[in-house]
C-alpha cells in the first residue's frame, strides 16, 4: 500500500512539474504525446475510485502478477480506445487543465487506496481481487508509466527506486524468469516491455538466458 502511494505521489509530482512545451513532446507509449499519458493517468485515477468502491463477495479470481495479460504483439496507437485518449487530451488545450483534473481526481485515488483494506475484495475487468494486490498492480503500472512519461525528457525526474525495484520483481514473475544482475530495475523494466531495444551488451546477457529471452518483450494488458 505504502508503494502504491510513493510511486503515485512521484508520478502526479513529475506531472505537476512540467513545462507547458513538454505536453507537446513525444511520450515513451506509441502514438502518444505526453498530454495523452496524462489523460490517460486520470482515465487510471478514475478506475482505482471506480475498483475501490467495486466490493466482490466471492473468491478472489487473480492476483497483483495473474491480473496481466500478455498480447502477442505491441500497441500501435490504433486501439479505438487509445484513439479516444488522445482525442480527449486534445480537448483539455491548455495543460494547466490537465494537471488540475489530474491533481483533483489523483489525488482522490490516493485517498481511497490509504483507507482500504488490504484484503477487501474488489471487481474489475470480470475479475476479482484483493485490493492489496489491485493496488500492486498499479505500482507497476504508475512506475511503467512514470518511465513512458520521462522517456524523451532527461530532466524530469525518475521514479522512486523502491517502485522500480518491487516493479522489476512483479516483470520477473509474469515473465517466470529473472533479469540478469547486470540490468538495472530500469533498464529490466524498460527492455523487458520492449519500451527500447537492448544493447549489444544486454542482448549478451540474455544469450545466457534463453528462456527469458524467447519471452521478451513482454506486452502487458
């Protein structure tokens, strides 16, 4: 829970620090700019609301590492729904408007996952979980896309280290393999959902692992 909060707060943070000239950068998400990861963020904020308040009365159906489904092939930006993203991020036109919406509904997401309880089970997707795993689950997400958020920004600040290390752990179980000690929690997080191409060096390392090698890259949905 506590990871959860930090990797929140850092990923609303680096947002609320933007230049206005950043929203019109490129993001680390194909086919997004940064203004269409921000509204995606409050898009996300809304759903954690949504989920906390969802109670399940039945056996919890996935956990913080099984919620992932693995697509056979990356996101292109032609999903209807990325499309709609980046039709409504367009409508916000000034980014002052977006990092107040995102301010305003983030920072009821933050509030509503401090006072749920671990094991309260929740619904979403048609799956069940404990909310102490939801809310794993989106310290992966948050870290993800606090790296996709700075990709072409070098100045903005990274994300917590004890949400990109808990984030490398949670790739390694989805992927069942673990990444080479040489990698970084960064470089791992970033090679191992294709958000960039390994270097020679790392392709190397993988050599030595063909087990996580034949997985990779790891498309998460």
């Amino acid at each position: 829970m506590d990871l959860f909060s930090q990797s929140w707060t850092a990923l609303r943070t680096a947002v609320a620090e933007l230049p206005d000239e950043d929203f019109a950068r490129p993001s680390g998400c194909t086919g997004w700019l940064v203004r269409d990861l921000v509204c995606h963020l409050v898009i996300d904020a809304q759903d954690v609301l949504i989920t906390l308040v969802t109670p399940a009365d039945t056996e919890p159906t996935r956990d913080a590492v099984t919620y992932w489904d693995l697509a056979e092939t990356p996101p292109t930006g032609d999903d209807p729904l990325d499309a709609l993203t980046v039709r409504l991020a367009a409508a916000y036109e000034e980014p002052r408007l977006l990092k107040f919406h995102l301010d305003d509904v983030g920072s009821a997401a933050g509030r509503a996952a401090e006072l749920a309880a671990p094991g309260l089970r929740v619904g979403t997707r048609d799956e069940v979980l404990a909310a102490g795993d939801y809310l794993s689950v989106y310290v992966l997400e948050w870290t993800l896309h606090h790296l996709d958020l700075i990709a072409h920004l070098p100045d903005a600040a990274e994300p917590p280290a004890e949400g990109l290390a808990r984030s490398r752990e949670m790739l390694e179980k989805i992927a069942d393999s673990v990444f080479p000690a040489s990698f970084s929690d960064k470089d791992a997080l970033l090679v191992g959902t294709g958000r960039r191409a390994p270097t020679e060096a790392e392709k190397a390392e993988l050599g030595r692992l063909p087990e996580l090698a034949a997985k990779l890259p790891l498309f998460l949905g």
